[in-house]
C-alpha cells in the first residue's frame, strides 16, 4: 500500500499572528481541538505567534490506548509501506522549507538561517530512516563454533519494545522531533510526541505531513501538555520505552522514577574545544577564531555541543583569543527574522537573566569580560571571558547561552585532563593535524564524540550521537535509536546446516 499523494490540509500551519483559532494537536492521527489553550509569543519582542490547543487528559489516554493497539499493526507492516510513509515526510519538508523556517524561527527566536539549517537536518533525518527501514534486518550465525556445539545456525531478528514516549526540548523544535519520531516509525513502533511547551508548533506541522501518509491509526500522536503533566506520562506502563532530550536533573527523575522501562537521555553538556601547539599558522588560526565564535553563539547558545571552554596552547593562547575576541564582537545581533542576524535572543527573558548572574558571578571571582557581558530583554550579547575560575557556573556547569570562556594551558595533557574536569562528556574539538594527538584525544577524553579541526559542534543524522557521565545514557542517530528501540529474539536451528 503506497502513501497518498499530498493533499492540502484544511487547517494549515499558523501564520505568525495570535489572533487564529488555537492550533490543534494530534491524537492518533487525528487533529483534535480542546477549550485549553497556551499562546505562543516570539523570543524577540513577545509578539504574538499563535495559541496552541493543550490536550486534556482524556486525550491522552485516547493517544496511549491507540498506539497499545497499533503496536502489532505497525510492527507487521512492510519495510516498504514505511519507508514510503518516511520519504514522503523528508520530501514535503524540503517542500516546504521556507515556511517551516518561519515558523521555526517564530517560536524558537533563532536566526533564519539557523532554521533553514535545522528544517533541512529533520528532512535529512527522515530520508535516513527511509533508507535504514529497508537495510534493518537480523543476522544469521554459526553454531558450529565450539567442539561441543551441536552445529546448526541461528537467526537473531530485532523486535520493537513497544510504544514510545518522546519529550523534546525547545531548542531544535522540529530536528528533535524528527529523532524521537523518524527512527520509531522505520522499526515499526508507535510513538507519542511530547514537545517543549514553549515550542509545540513546529512538531504540530510535522503532524500536517504525517498525516499526509497510510502509516496505520495510532502510529503517533503529538501532544502538547504542560510539563507538570508529564510524570503520569512517564510512569503510563503501557509506554515502556521512554526517550527524552532536555536537562540532566529532570532526565535523572524521568530514571529514577521507571527503573523498570527503557529510558534513553539526552541532556546537557559544557563542550569543549582544544587548539594545540601544531595549530599555529595565521590560516589555522583564523580557521579556528572563526569557527569558536560562530558555533560558541549559534542558536544563541542555547545547543548541548555549543562551545563553551576553549583550552588553547600557551605559544598561540594570546593570538588565538585576540582574534576570537575579534570575531564574536563582529556578530550581527538582533532580530532573528532578519537575514543579517546570526545571533538572536535566548528562549525568553529569565533564561538571559540567568546568564547574566552567571558572568556577573565569574567577573566579581576575578574573570575578565573581553567582549560582550551585556543584556537587553531577552537578548544576551555574545561574550568572551578568561581568567574564568575553575569553580564558577561558566567553567563548570552548562551556560546554555552565547558564552566563551579561554584559559591557556601548557601542553595536551594538561588540556585534556581540563576536558576531563567535567560532570558532562558529550563532545570535544581538537584542532591539531598530527594523527597521534587525534588518536590520544579518542582514547583520552571521556566524551561521546571528538571532532578533529573543527568544533565540537558537529552532529551527523545518520552517526551514533550521545554522551558519559552526566550527558546522557544511550545514542541517538537514526541507526543506533533503531536499535536502541528494538530488542533482540533468537531463533536457532540446532543441527541444521545451511
């Protein structure tokens, strides 16, 4: 059965105004509207965007008894049926990039360009799991291994565990989406969609394109509530796999609360970027300057790989900070529905106030403000620091804003064991061109991703992404959350040869 041909919706996604009737959720493939409802306001300037329509809890219960009963309907349905519904998806969002964009951009606050980015990433992530739904198959393996083995073989298919809950945080409000729901539909397993209550609508318009398809009633369901209604969520037993992005102490209660369920956390981070001695030429550290500053502001910081220490070798330290100093200062700010802006306002107001106890703190401890340490409503201006004390908020904890910190360091080592200095371990850049120092820094630090002459800011859709110690538990990426959301069922033939 293929997907139908798009179809136009007959209530499209908002318009950037707040005087529409209240954008309306999905349950079980269904719009459903509700007398609740929460106003969504820009980032920038708290205009109105739009009122979205908060799910009750007979709704709720509606969702999680429809995708109970179509666990075994999307499980038994073909690799091809989904992989059709799944493309479908990727190409209506290439279809409609610019409006998605807006809306991104609407909701979120950050740059145009940076939901351009973030529409064409979710696309990406959908056209992945298209593919990977028709390779995802079991392995056949020997039994003959042993002397006392009985010979024969053995088939080891992969099942899905059941439905999904997926909670999403505000700052990728459709590309997060799109990992929680793009790798549960190719493995065959419902999923329910709880987005930032900040930022429901750009997944509600990934509902307009799922609904375009034939994946089965009750395959998903997206539902905004508010985040006090989320524990009975998790706890519902009829969800037994549990995948959330957002911070760590809420991710830690979402485990210690259902020990029992599979959880997968995707929390925070305070990514790092090391520039070595080798790292020395005016076009290295132009390259360098250049991509600290970008990836230390973009998405105003508000991103769990956005760099936020720099550790610089003490012969290029003084050069390399002058020139980053140089760059962030040089950023267009303001006005994120404008093309020249590449930084723009944090989530609302008291998430920039926060970030400005924070460099206030580390100014009154003897830390210097080379650039930056302003803030206007709900916009902090990119800033660079050094001397920043190792016990201070910005050395030590996630800053979630357009904050740099520099400290010189002696040598590698030295600069790793201060990567190392860390609850986090998500990612870390290290620009060097000797394979040595590439090899050490994969054996040396404790993080889930090193990324050699570049940022850690990196995130390909298709590749293992997740951290240690307090950066998560589990991997997302559309290869491994397919595994991640399946379980393996042996099927061996004893002494039968193939």
């Amino acid at each position: 059965m293929t997907s139908p041909s798009p179809t136009p919706t007959s209530r499209s996604a908002p318009r950037q105004d707040g005087s529409r009737t209240p954008v309306p959720f999905w349950v079980a493939g269904t719009r459903r509207d509700s007398a609740q409802s929460t106003p969504i306001t820009h980032p920038y300037d708290n205009t109105p965007v739009a009122r979205a329509a908060v799910a009750a809890e007979a709704d709720v219960a509606d969702a999680v008894a429809a995708a109970t009963a179509a666990a075994e309907p999307l499980a038994r349905t073909s690799a091809a049926h989904r992989s059709r519904a799944l493309d479908h998806v990727a190409r209506r969002i290439t279809e409609r990039s610019d409006e998605i964009a807006e809306l991104i951009t609407a909701e979120n606050g950050k740059p145009l360009r940076w939901a351009r980015a973030e529409a064409g990433r979710a696309a990406a992530v959908f056209h992945w799991a298209a593919e990977e739904t028709r390779r995802f198959a079991g392995q056949w393996h020997r039994l003959d291994t042993d002397p006392q083995s009985p010979g024969g073989t053995a088939f080891v298919a992969r099942h899905p565990r059941g439905p999904v809950l997926g909670i999403t945080p505000f700052n990728f409000p459709l590309n997060l989406v799109a990992h929680k729901v793009a790798p549960a539909l190719a493995v065959g397993a419902p999923i329910i969609v709880k987005p930032a209550p900040a930022t429901p609508l750009s997944a509600l318009l990934l509902g307009d394109l799922l609904a375009e398809t034939a994946l089965p009633p009750g395959s998903w369901s997206i539902l905004p509530v508010p985040n006090d209604r989320m524990p009975a969520l998790v706890a519902d037993a009829r969800l037994p796999v549990v995948s959330f992005t957002g911070s760590g102490p809420v991710g830690r209660s979402i485990r210690e609360a259902v020990p029992h369920k599979h959880v997968t956390l995707e929390l925070g981070g305070n990514a790092a970027a090391v520039v070595c001695d080798d790292w020395s030429s005016p076009a290295d550290l132009a390259w360098a300057a250049e991509r600290i500053a970008v990836f230390a502001t973009y998405q105003a910081g508000q991103s769990c790989i956005a760099v936020q220490r720099v550790f610089a070798h003490r012969t290029i330290a003084a050069d390399l900070t002058e020139r980053i100093v140089e760059q962030v200062a040089a950023l267009a700010t303001g006005d994120p529905r404008e093309e020249r802006t590449q930084v723009g306002p944090l989530i609302d107001e008291d998430a920039a106030r926060r970030v400005e106890r924070w460099v206030a703190e580390a100014a009154d401890t003897g830390a210097r403000i080379r650039t930056g340490g302003h803030r206007t409503g709900a916009q902090y201006a990119p800033t660079v620091l050094t001397g920043v004390p190792p016990t201070a908020k910005l050395a030590c904890e996630e800053a979630f804003g357009p904050v740099l910190t520099i400290d010189e360091v002696q040598g590698t080592a030295e600069a790793f064991d201060r990567v190392n200095d860390s609850r986090f371990g998500l990612q870390t850049g290290v620009f060097t061109h000797r394979s040595d120092t590439a090899f050490a820094a994969l054996a040396g630090l404790h993080v889930g991703g090193v990324v050699i002459g570049d940022v850690p800011s990196f995130r390909a859709e298709h590749l293992p992404y997740g951290g240690v110690k307090e950066s998560g538990v589990g991997r997302e990426g559309v290869m491994d959350a397919m595994a991640d959301l399946t379980e393996p069922r042996v099927l061996a033939f004893p002494g039968v040869t193939l």
